[in-house]
C-alpha cells in the first residue's frame, strides 16, 4: 500500500509554535513530506504565514493583517519566502489562502522560487461555506499546474455526496480533503470513481493516522509529526 503524504498542519504545531520558521524547520527534519500552512496578504504586498487574521499587540487593539506592513508583525511571523528558504524544491507545500488577495502574489513567488514548472503546490480556500468550491476553481488559470484542493465537510454535500463530487469533477479541483472522522470507505471509492485524490484532515493521533492507512487515503494533515511517522514506519514494519 503506497504511503499517503503526511503534511506537518501549520507547521506541526505539537512540536513547535505553529506557523514559524521553527515548526517548518522542525518537521522537515523529523521526516514530514509536506508543509501545511496558511497565508494572509499584508499592506505592503507580503504573503505572511499565520493562521489568524487579526494581529495582537500590546497594549493596542487588536488590527487586521492586510491593515498591517510586514514590518508590523511580530517577527515571529514568516513571510511564504521564509518558508521556501528552509524547504527543499521539492518538498509539497499545501497553503490555505485566508486571505483570497494573496493567491496572485503566492503564485508569483512560487514561481519565482520554484522556476522548473513543477511547483509541489496544493491551494484550497477553506472558509468552509458550500461555495468555497467555486472558488478554487476559478484559480487554475492563476497558477497552472497547481493541484486545486477542496477542503469541505460532508454536510456541506446537502445530503448527495454523488451529485456534489460529479460538480466536483468537471472543474480543474483534483483533490478533496476532509475531517478524519468523515471518510468512509464507500466516499473513498466514489471520489475515485470521480478522479479525486483523497485527503484528511485533523490526523492528530495515532488512532486517526491507522484508519487513513486503513482507507488508503493519499494524503494526511496533522500537528504531532512525530506520531504520524510512527505509524508509517509501523505500517512498514509490517508489510515488510
């Protein structure tokens, strides 16, 4: 059974503080074989990594990132630069784009950054409303050869999971990614049957990481790196 991509969520915020150069560099050397992040735009142009879109400073209120220059965020910040400075080229990055003013500027910089074409990118949207989906879509053109996810949740499907991944399957969105709990083996099969890879997300536990093994999902998000791996290697250990 292939192993599924094991993406360190925000950063594998278990080990380290989420989203800084830390936790990235951290679970790139613990073995991680992606990098999940999420990315706001700043006044200045600047794709920062944080998960939060209000920034909190002492004793002054609390002020939106796209208010904000790069330069007026806590250093502990990253910038998408940051990042591919401590990954190797070909290390997956998963970004969600927050803020949907950042995608043409992460486009620019990937590319940039990652001149052969092969970007290792996947970008999803997940504000977690039904039209998010759409949205993704429309961003083939922006950023060829990305892998276009749909992060979503079942309920989302209003009840005809066939119907939604059939909508699904005639945009350019080639992954769908959902909570852990949410897959069964039946949505494993129909999502192939409709050309989808398979991802989950909130694997934070060795229990989580078996049942994906046991789906045969292609790829994971979770914040204890450490855990995850385990259980690769445990799978190994069995197989061989």
């Amino acid at each position: 059974m292939p192993s599924p991509l094991v993406f360190a969520h925000r950063g594998g915020r278990k080990h380290a503080p989420e989203n800084t150069v830390a936790a990235f560099r951290r679970a790139i050397a613990r073995g991680a074989t992606g990098i999940e992040t999420d990315a706001f735009l700043t006044r200045d142009g600047v794709v920062v990594l944080t998960h939060d879109a209000l920034v909190h400073r002492p004793r002054r209120r609390a002020r939106p990132v796209g208010e904000l220059d790069r330069a007026q965020l806590p250093t502990s910040v990253p910038t998408l630069d940051d990042l591919l400075d401590v990954a190797d080229p070909g290390l997956p990055l998963f970004i969600d784009v927050k803020d949907l003013a950042a995608l043409p500027v992460i486009a620019e910089v990937v590319s940039r950054r990652r001149p052969d074409g092969d970007l290792r990118l996947w970008l999803a949207h997940a504000g977690f409303r039904e039209s998010d989906w759409r949205v993704v879509a429309g961003w083939a053109d922006a950023v060829p050869g990305v892998h276009l996810v749909d992060s979503t949740s079942v309920t989302r499907m209003a009840g005809d999971p066939d119907g939604y991944l059939a909508r699904l399957a005639d945009t350019p969105i080639s992954w769908l990614n959902l909570p852990i709990r949410e897959w069964t083996p039946e949505l494993v099969v129909l999502a192939r049957r409709h050309g989808l890879h398979t991802m989950a997300f909130r694997v934070h536990r060795a229990g989580r990481a078996r049942r994906a093994l046991r789906l045969g999902l292609d790829a994971v998000h979770g914040d204890d790196v450490d855990v995850l791996l385990d259980v690769l290697a445990e799978q190994r250990r069995r197989a061989a």
